[in-house]
C-alpha cells in the first residue's frame, strides 16, 4: 500500500515509519519534514532536482533520484538498493 501521490490539502499530516519515503515535490517535502524528522537510516526517493536540493537542505538521509515520475520508477530505483 503506497499514499503514492495526494494532491488534497489536509489539516494534519500523520507520521509514517518506513524504510523509504517519496518526495513528489518540494511542497510535498516541505509539507511532511515541517511536522515530521525522518529516521536516520531512512532513504529518501525524490523527483527531479527540485525536490532533491530542498531534501538535501532539510535531512541528512541518503537521497536517491527517480528517473521519472511514478510508482514504477520508484520501485525500480528502491529495487537497485536492495540487491
């Protein structure tokens, strides 16, 4: 089960424990790092350059780039760290 990618603007953001986090945009990071402290081992999963540079301003957690947007991408990229 993946909260992939919401749009909706929400009141409160719960916090999530997981192994990888996915950042669609740099409001979508902001928006979670603003409430929430990633876990120190946590990888992050960004798209694009933007989400990247805000990422690596706001943690310390290795970051890896999708080569383009969607699930599928951030699956294959997560897939490379596991083997």
């Amino acid at each position: 089960d993946w909260p992939f990618y919401r749009s909706d603007l929400i009141d409160s953001i719960p916090l999530i424990k997981a192994d990888y986090y996915i950042f669609t945009s740099p409001s979508n990071a902001e928006a979670y790092l603003a409430k929430h402290l990633l876990p120190r081992e946590a990888i992050v999963v960004v798209f694009g350059e933007s989400t990247k540079a805000f990422v690596e301003i706001n943690s310390k957690n290795q970051i890896l780039m999708a080569p383009e947007p969607g699930e599928k991408s951030a699956a294959l990229v997560i897939e490379k760290v596991i083997k």
